[in-house]
C-alpha cells in the first residue's frame, strides 16, 4: 500500500500546503516535485509570505494531495485523498538547490520567475507518515522509516 501512496504523490503535482502558528491554522495551493524515492516533497516560496514565516516557527506540515478533478461526477465515490504528514527543511546546500530547482522548473515551468528572484526559499518537506482515503470510509495509514 505504502507504493500506492508513493504512486499518488509522484503522479499529482499540485498539493494543499497547512502550517500552523500560535494556534491558527493557514493553508496554501503549492506546487511541488518529489524526490526519486517519495521522501522529500520540494516546494519554493517567497521569505516575506506568512507560509513561510509559519514554517520557520513550526516545522511540522500537513500536505492533501487528491484526485478530486479525475473523480467527479458519477466517480466520486472513487476520489482518494492523501495526508502527507512531514518537517520542513531548508535546503541550504547549493548542489542541492540547484537539483531542486531543476526538477521543479522541469514539472512547473511557468514558475521560472518566481525561481530566479533571489527572495524565495526552496525547501523539502521530510515526509514522516501518510494516510490514504479512498472513497468515504476506506482508510490506509502508513510510517516512513
């Protein structure tokens, strides 16, 4: 099951990004690109946005990835939803970055602006644990080691 969750997250592209400071909740529609094994969701973001001040002050995210926009209609009932629990990480090391910026420049070309302004951050999310729902009631936890 834990490959079927991989699979999502290596497919889709687009993630709702949560984060948390002094208690409220504030959730951001993100871009991101994986690493080869599905452990590291990378993402980038202006320093000055209140997602990037909240993560600083708490690492700990909640990511939805879905695939609400292949199942409507009638295939509803086939929509799965994955909670993708994790740390932020900076990237620091330019060898690094640059890996990042390429594979997400690769998925997401039209962030090419926003990549080159030197005010953003490009970071990782360590992913620690996943849930799947498929459907309305048919749940799949899941650790990564």
């Amino acid at each position: 099951m834990l490959e079927k969750m991989k699979d999502l997250v290596g497919t889709k592209d687009v993630c709702v990004l949560a984060t948390v400071s002094e208690g409220q909740p504030h959730c951001s529609l993100m871009s991101y690109a994986t690493d080869k094994d599905c452990r590291e969701i990378y993402m980038v973001t202006h320093k000055k946005t209140k997602k990037y001040q909240n993560l600083t002050g708490n690492p700990a995210v909640s990511l939805l990835i879905d695939t609400r926009e292949e199942d409507r209609g009638d295939h509803r009932h086939l929509a799965k939803a994955l909670t993708v629990n994790g740390l932020f990480e900076t990237i620091s090391d330019p060898g690094k970055r640059d890996l990042v910026k390429a594979r997400l420049l690769e998925r997401h070309p039209h962030l090419k602006a926003l990549a080159d302004d030197p005010d953003v951050e490009f970071f990782a999310v360590r992913i620690k644990s996943l849930q799947l729902l498929e459907g309305v009631a048919d749940a799949t936890f899941a650790t990564m080691a």
